[in-house]
C-alpha cells in the first residue's frame, strides 16, 4: 500500500459519516500538505432564483460549513499532521464552487533565465499578478488548467511505478 493510499484510507474512515453524504471527500497530497475536500450539498431555492441569489446561497451554505465545523476539523487536522507530518488544508465544493481555506503556501526556489523572467515581469507589469512570486503562481495554474489530463496520466502512470516498485524485494 503506498504512503498516499494510506493517507487516503485513514481519512475515509476518519471523517465523520455526515461529511460523506453528498460525494466521497477528494484527498490531495503532495509533500508539504494534505488538502481534504468535502463535498456538501446545494442550497434549496425555489427554480426562479436568481443567479445572484444562488451565489449568495452558496456562499453561505461554504460559510456554514467552515464555521460549524471548526473545531472537529481542526481535531483531524492535528491528529493527521502528527500522524503524517504534513500540513492539512481543507477545501468546500457547493457545486461548482470550491472554496479552500487554512492552505499552505510553500516557497519554491527556482533558477530562472532572462526569457523566463521577462514573462513574469510582464504580468506584472501588466497587473495580472503583483510580484513575480503571483505571476509564477498564475502561470503554474494556467498550465495546470491547460494540461490536466496529461498531468493526470502522468500521475497515474507514477503511482502504478510506485506499486510495482512496492512489490519488489524489501533493500532494508
């Protein structure tokens, strides 16, 4: 079993029941976080509700959830982080809104040439981004938005490797 399908598994049996009703939570984990998303269910509207009232109702519906379920996240999140020495975030979806909150924001060094910096020095410059640090952030998510079925046969492919490579001799 691999590190993230034990992270998985401990947080399916360890989310409380009424969080799981809607949709089974997304784990996401890199190195540094773990991010769990919980699904919750739509706002009840009458059919002729505005879009702007749905977006409010939404929005309170995420707030609700944030709020009333503080303490009990933030007890899963301490037991998570000692058990996984990562950090926890946690994320909302209301349809198709997601809102994520307490998230990690990791530095990246990175060696980058003139050309490279040009392109984050003109979103700046442009007021897209306010530092290079945002505009290398805004362009990891663009590619990210743009590539996402390549990264996510990328991403398989790496885990189908690590559970070959789970099953070979033990080195130790």
């Amino acid at each position: 079993m691999s590190e993230n399908s034990s992270i998985e598994s401990w947080f399916a049996g360890r989310l409380p029941d009424e969080w799981t009703t809607a949709a089974e939570p997304t784990v996401t984990i890199d190195r540094e976080e773990i991010t769990v998303a919980v699904t919750v269910g739509s706002p009840d509207l009458d059919d002729d509700a505005s879009d702007a009232d749905r977006s409010e109702a939404v929005a309170g519906r995420i707030s609700a959830f944030r709020e009333d379920t503080r303490d009990r996240r933030m007890q899963i999140a301490r037991e998570a982080e000692h058990r996984f020495e990562r950090k926890v975030a946690w994320a909302v979806r209301v349809d198709d809104t997601t809102a994520l909150f307490t998230h990690l924001a990791a530095p990246v060094m990175t060696r980058l040439r003139q050309p490279e910096r040009q392109v984050l020095d003109t979103l700046v410059a442009a007021n897209i981004a306010r530092s290079r640090s945002d505009a290398l952030g805004w362009c990891v998510r663009l590619v990210g938005r743009n590539v996402d079925d390549w990264l996510t046969e990328l991403r398989q492919a790496m885990q189908a490797v690590d559970e070959v490579r789970a099953k070979g001799p033990d080195t130790h």
